[in-house]
C-alpha cells in the first residue's frame, strides 16, 4: 500500500531486521511478555465528550486481557468467538522457508486508530479567519488518545446507547442491539424525512461486518435451534423473530418491528406477557433479548447438502515466478499452512501448477509419488480426471508436502515465460465446481496466455498521462467482460477466489480483481517481490486467510423498517436479484455497505429497525443464519442529527465512494466531489445548528470535528495522488471495498510512532507509544520513526547511526512494537526502509498529513478553503 519503489532490505539498519529472526515471538502466536490488553496500547479515539444523552460509556479498568491468539485450532465452535489458541513455537512460522533467511514473525488482531477525539468542545478558529496566521495550529482539531476500556452497553432503559468510536477499545455487552463490531450506522439518530437527510449532506448506510472479531471478553454469539419448526419469521416481510418484535393478546400475536405486520404466534412458541407487556421468557431466549443470534437452518434453507471445506492452490511457475522465488515461496507458505486448515473428514485439498500449460496433480496415497497430468489447450480447459484431484487432507497430507517440497526443483530451469492465468482459474474450477470451495491462486507475471489474458496497459498508460488525455481512468476499469464473466460462474457454483500477486511488474490488477471481488475474495499484493523479505508475510497472509473466522456459500439481505428502502450494496460479492448478494466466501475481515433512502416518512419518537440476515455453511459443514439487529430512534431535529452521526463510519462510507468512482472519473473531479462533500456537511451545520455565531468563526460539529482532517487525508491519499502506478491504485481500489471502519481511517490517515527512545520508557506505559501527529515539526532529523497504515509500515530514519549488534532492547521493543501493531491490524506488516535525503525519505514525507505538499493544503490551510468556502455558500 505504501507504493513506490521498494529496496529488498539490505539497507534496512542492521539491528531491526536481523533482531526479527531472532528476538521474536512466534508469529500469530502471544506475545512472550505479560500480555497487554486486547487491542494494545492507548488507541486513539474514545467515548465523545460527555452532554450527549444516552450514552453508555462507562470506563473500566484494564483488565489484563488475553491477546488475540491467532486462529481458530482443530475443534474450534463453528460460529462466534473461535478458540482462539497460542500456536507455540511448533507452529513453523518462524522455521524459515525452504532455503530463504528468518523472517519477523507476526500476531494478528483488530482494532486500529483514530476515532473521535475526546477534545473539550471550541469554535476552532480566531473572530476573522482571513489568512491562515489566523488559525492557531495548537487549537485545531486532531485525535486525541483514549487509554480506558470502555464497557458497552447496546441498550439502557429501553433506548439505543451511542457506541464508541470504533478505533477506541470497548467490549460490548449485548442487551438488545447488536454489538457496533458487527453493523453500524453512519447516523446513531435515523431522519424521519428524506428531506432531512438531504439537508444534512450526510450518508445513511450501515456498514456491516458479520464475522468482525470480538473482543476475548465478550460472551459468545448464541446458537438457537427450533427444530424442524426453524426460526419465527413475520409472514409479510420474512423477518426473523428479534427483541424488537412486539406480542400482544396474552402473547398469541406478534407485530413485526420492521412492517407492522400483525403475526399468529406458533402453538409451540405461545408464552404469557409479564406486567411490563413483554413475554416471561424473554431474558431466557436469546432470539428475544439478544441484538445478534444465530439459528440453525432447517431443511427449506438448503438448496443442497452443506459444502465441504476445499480448498484449491494453484501456482505460477512461469519463468519469472521459478527466478525471482516466487514460486519457491508459495511452496513453502502452502507447505506451512497446510496445519492450520479446518480439521476433520470433510476439509479437501488439491494443486495444480501452470506456466504456458496446466499441470495437475494426483495426491492418491496408493501412488509412490503425485502423478502429473498435462493440460495444454489453454483456450478450451478441461481437467484430466474427475475424481483424485481433490481429496481429504487427512488421506494426502503426506504426498501434498512432498510435491510442494519438489516443485521449485522440478521446474527450476523452465524456460517458459508464458502464463495462462485464466486457464489455471477455470481449470481450477472445474476441479471443484461440484461441490464449490476457494481456489488460492499465487501469480508473478501479466497473464499473457490462453482464456482471460492481458496486454501491458500500463506503457499506454504513461503515454497517455504526458499527452493529458483525459481517459486516464479507462486504464482503471478491467479491459474487457472475460475474467466477470467467469467470476460470475464461480460465484454461482459457490468457488471463491483469492489471488496473491507476488511480482516485479505490472500485472493489470483493474482486470485481475475482478474475479477475487466478484466472489468474496481479495487480491493481496507483493510488489516489488522480495524473495529475503516477502515469504514471511506471504505465508502469514496465507495462514490467516485459510483459519480465520469464515462461511462458505453464504447469501445476505438487509431488512429495514418501512419508511426506508435498501437502495445498494458496496462490497465483494456477486448481486443477482436486487434484495440479495451471494456470497461464496465470507470471513471476519470483510464489511458490505448497505445505502438507504426514504420511499416514506419515519414516525417521530419511534424507532426504526435494521436486520441483517446471513445465510451460510460453517467450515464444518453446518447451515447456519446469523441475524444481526439493530434499532435507532427516529429524529426530526438536524440538530440530532449532527449530535449523533458517526465520525468513522462516515469517513469509511466517503472512502469507498471514492474508491468506487475511480474507474469512471478523471482524479481531480474524485478529489473534489471528497472536499465538497465535507464542505456540505459542515454548511449544513453552520446555516442550520450554530446560525447565531459569528460568520468569522470556523464551527464544526463536535461528532465530526475531524472530518476535515480525515477528508484532506483522502486527498492525499495514495488512492487519489495523481503520481503513482496504474497496479498501485487498482490495488487501493480492491482493498478499500472491503475494508472494515476500524481500518479504513488508517488507511488514508497513518499512525506515527517514534520507536528511537522505546527503551527510555517506563514499564508501565503501553506497548505502543502514543502516536505523533503527521507533521514534520514531529519528525526529528536524530530520531527513528514508524509509519503504519494497516498494510504497510515505513521505517524512516534520519541520522540515525546504525546500531551494532542485533540482540539489544532497542532491537527487542522495536520487534514487539511491529509485533502488537500486526496483531492489532490481523495484517502482516510490509515493513519498508525510508532514507532521509533519497527518495524514499521523501515518499515518508508525502504521508505527513499536516504538511503543505506540490498543489495540496496543509492541514492549517484546508481549514481556511473549508471556512471560505461555506462563507460564500452562506451568502
């Protein structure tokens, strides 16, 4: 993510790299130290300031917690919080691929930056904003760390709680609504009117993430199971019995919360109605008490019987991919990952090779040695063998190691540079199209070859660029309708597909992510491939993408009170009737948004509800539906409206818009429909909410006091810049549809962390040192720095000398530093050295937010553009 061109390490300072192969803990294993609290160090973000009613914040001590564990081992519940277990050094992160140096090891997890910032409420800005000496640089609004655990409470008094900032550290106690992890909204008030929403600028959309990572204290998702009868639903509108739904008559009717439908309760489910009008059984049964449950499916849900869990690997050995290690490393990532697959019978695997030509491979244990089957018609696929080509783990394990192990060698002088990406995915298919499952593809070079393959865009793309043509963007979108077409069978034959590209050039990543997004996948980019640094995060990316929380063959709809309508969904994922996505992987890392409108007015001082229903097979082969609710009130009041929108959530809306007009819209225009959309939102406050100040004053709300900040930081960012690779931005693009709310504000908006004086600081005092704000007063010439964004860190160093041996405690509190942060991110760091003076050093620079860049603001004067602009709007 942090592009550019990217040095193979030897110049990286002595201590730091070779410290990782040393001082380190295994890799998503826990951390050898005491461990910190879930979630680290002090984040940034917090409870918002207090006044507000009905918040929920309380802070609690920080319990120590035990770190996030890394994947979910052997007999892991298949649903809620897995098992999540230390991995121990036996784990073979840290033995050192196949012939290649050790490697920093890694530890997963969520949580992440800033949030809202607990800053005493101030009009920022002096009496007459006219130049930017007027504006104090210390009283701007910037992200304020926020140390306490808060503990969360969905629901108090019958009301909607406001949840926490998503980048701050909460558990969440359930009572009603679901956990704010799972779904939340961009306004905690929903407008009664579409009138209102307009008047506000601001988005309604939920973000939902239905496997999102609980925190180890949090009570498990309850399973309910009610038979042959299967879930209660309302009759109208097929929702699924939840807390908000109302019984009436002694309890022999029920009203649905979402269409007012009035509902025959079933015989088997009739319940008396205490003196408060809810059932007596309410507090036993989860469906009726719970924000998120989860119900077995019954026969009507199942279209077939439940999928196994196979998964298919298929590896470049072109050329390119046997010179450059490529292929060798994802030999050994698979060799090493092979453990951590879901256990049991019914989990299957298979392998296939490809170059000019598919080779598959026959693991029979009855067989000496895998046999080999050649595939070479490339535009007209078919595979060798119906059956042998996927089999149980448990009855090939053996074989599949030793083919992994020999690969390398046996095409180690292949003189093929040819690469029939396309093929090898449908042949791939083919091979598992009957029962569905995730193809995992590792490619090195542009697919020049067969069904699905693609020219060098980029060339025409630099030419393009010094002529001014202003069809640029066209070199974004895929270069024709192959590669969707085909994802779309996958989709329907539930084969989910993830590419990891370990290259050393362009690859069309506009063309090849279509596939990974269209059927609940992801791209995962190496560039440029480093065969000393890059193994290590291609097997950690390949060890979590296989044992993280997950669902195969999975199909969602959202339901929302009448008054509203579902106008989109934004995600990974393929869309054949308007109310559903199918998705034929879902897994903890992955968000849809929702978008609404109104088609109706909402009724004040009700409230108005949302359900998420998900409909998917566990990696053990069990139907599930998880249903998540939540219920907000309504408002009629803009003032509200402002009062309880949500920062983060809004901020990850406008990121994937922006993503989203990419393809279709020169840069410049995306750039400013960014600052714009901020402009508005701002004036609607300022003509609407805070009128009787004076017009001098720059007056943000206090829920979104940041939003100019994080909106000069999308500017700014690598996915907006108009230098950069054509592979870079598509690649931002990919990952940004998915992207979750606690990562996409660090995506754009890095944390800053001096990592020079690490062994000055007390015991005491969290892992992570407080972050600095992106500006270069922070960045002393002496010190040493990191960078981080979630995908990517960047080392810089100044004048730093070079220290000497490697295993010292700076060494050490560096490695647990990057350690904690990985483990935060659940992403393995791509960990890059910045110079000062080179390029590279000026690449670092070009992340400090608050800083004046060529034709960009400072932070400082994008307050000041802000200001005029919603002067002249106000008159």
């Amino acid at each position: 993510m942090f592009g550019g061109p990217r040095p193979a390490f030897p110049g990286q300072p002595r201590s730091m790299m070779a410290a990782s192969s040393q001082a380190m803990p295994p890799s998503f294993g826990a951390p050898q130290q005491p461990p910190p609290p879930f979630g680290g160090p002090t984040q940034f973000g917090g409870p918002q300031p207090g006044g507000h009613p009905p918040f929920a914040t309380q802070s609690a001590p920080v319990a120590q917690q035990l770190p996030f564990m890394g994947p979910p081992r052997a007999n892991a519940p298949a649903f809620g919080p897995p098992l999540w277990q230390n991995q121990g050094a036996g784990s073979g992160a840290m033995q050192p691929p196949m012939g290649m140096p050790g490697i920093p090891g890694m530890q997963p997890n969520t949580l992440g930056p800033p949030g809202t910032p607990t800053m005493p409420y101030s009009p920022h800005a002096g009496t007459q904003v006219s130049t930017p000496s007027k504006i104090d640089p210390t009283q701007i609004p910037r992200p304020m760390p926020e140390a306490s655990v808060i503990i969360y409470e969905t629901r108090q008094g019958g009301q909607a709680t406001v949840p926490p900032a998503a980048s701050s550290e909460f558990i969440v106690k359930d009572t009603g609504n679901c956990s704010p992890r799972l779904m939340r909204c961009t306004v905690n008030q929903i407008p009664c009117t579409g009138d209102l929403l307009t008047t506000s600028a601001m988005p309604l959309a939920l973000m939902v993430q239905p496997f999102a990572l609980p925190h180890p204290s949090e009570e498990p998702i309850q399973l309910v199971d009610f038979g042959e009868m299967g879930p209660i639903r309302c009759s109208r509108c097929k929702a699924y019995i939840n807390p908000f739904m109302k019984f009436i008559d002694q309890g022999r009717h029920f009203i649905c919360n979402l269409c007012g439908f009035r509902n025959d309760t079933p015989r088997d489910y009739m319940c008396n109605l205490g003196p408060d009008g809810r059932r007596r059984d309410a507090d036993d049964r989860p469906e009726l008490c719970r924000g998120t449950v989860e119900f077995v499916a019954t026969k009507e849900f199942l279209v077939r019987d439940p999928m196994p869990a196979v998964y298919f690997f298929l590896i470049d050995v072109s050329m390119n991919a046997i010179q450059t290690g490529a292929t060798a490393a994802a030999c050994s990532a698979i060799a090493q990952a092979i453990s951590d697959l879901p256990e049991g019978p019914r989990t299957m695997v298979g392998i296939a090779t490809f170059d000019s030509a598919i080779h598959f491979y026959s693991l029979k244990r009855a067989q000496q040695q895998p046999l080999m089957l050649i595939v070479p018609d490339v535009q007209d696929v078919y595979t060798p063998l119906q059956t042998d080509l996927i089999l149980p783990v448990s009855e090939c394990q053996e074989n599949l190691e030793q083919l992994l192990e020999s690969i390398p060698s046996m095409f180690e002088n292949n003189r093929v540079a040819d690469s029939a990406f396309g093929a090898a995915m449908k042949a791939g298919f083919l091979a598992i199209k009957s029962t569905g499952g995730k193809l995992l593809v590792f490619q090195s070079v542009l697919p020049s070859l067969g069904v699905g393959s693609l020219s060098a865009r980029e060339a025409e793309g630099r030419a393009n660029v010094t002529t001014g043509d202003k069809e640029a963007h066209k070199l974004l979108q895929p270069v024709d309708n192959t590669l969707k077409t085909m994802a779309l069978e996958f989709a329907e034959y539930q084969v989910s597909v993830d590419v990891f590209l370990t290259t050393q050039s362009y690859v069309d990543i506009a063309s090849i992510s279509v596939v990974p997004q269209t059927t609940g996948g992801r791209v995962y980019y190496y560039y440029p491939f480093s065969a000393l640094s890059d193994p290590a995060k291609l097997f950690n990316d390949l060890r979590w993408n296989i044992s993280r929380p997950q669902g195969f063959e999975a199909v969602m709809r959202v339901r929302c009170s009448q008054g509203l309508q579902v106008q989109d969904y934004f995600g990974n994922f393929c869309k054949r009737v308007p109310t559903d996505i199918d998705l034929p992987a879902i897994d903890s890392d992955k968000t849809v948004m929702v978008t609404f409108k109104h088609d109706d007015k909402l009724q004040e001082n009700e409230e108005c509800g949302f359900q998420c229903a998900l409909l998917y097979t566990t990696v053990y082969g069990q139907r599930r539906i998880r249903v998540i609710n939540l219920s907000l009130p309504c408002t009629s009041l803009l003032s509200n409206l402002f009062r309880y929108a949500d920062l983060e959530t809004q901020f990850a809306c406008f990121l994937k818009q922006a993503a989203n007009g990419i393809p279709t819209s020169p840069l410049p225009r995306i750039r400013d429909e960014a600052t714009n959309t901020c402009i508005n939102i701002l004036q609607s406050y300022r003509k609407h909410c805070a009128s009787v100040t004076s017009s001098g004053q720059l007056i943000l709300p206090e829920a979104l006091k940041l939003l100019p900040l994080y909106t000069l930081a999308l500017v700014k960012s690598l996915g907006l810049r108009t230098d950069g690779r054509l592979d870079e931005r598509s690649y931002w693009m990919s990952l940004v549809s998915s992207i979750s709310v606690v990562l996409a504000v660090p995506l754009v908006f890095p944390r800053l962390i001096p990592i020079h004086d690490l062994t000055s600081r007390a015991d005491d005092d969290s892992l992570i040192p407080s972050p600095l704000m992106l500006n270069s007063e922070n960045v002393q010439e002496d010190g040493v720095y990191l960078l981080e964004n979630g995908e990517d860190g960047l080392i810089y160093v100044g004048n730093m000398l070079v220290l000497e041996q490697f295993d010292n405690e700076l060494s050490r509190k560096v490695n647990e530093v990057v350690n904690e942060i990985r483990r935060q991110r659940c992403s393995y760091l791509r960990l890059r050295l910045c110079r000062r003076g080179e390029p590279s050093g000026d690449f670092f620079r070009s992340f400090l937010i608050e800083d004046k860049a060529p034709g960009v603001f400072s932070y400082v004067e994008f307050l000041v553009h802000v200001h005029r602009q919603i002067q002249s709007k106000m008159t």
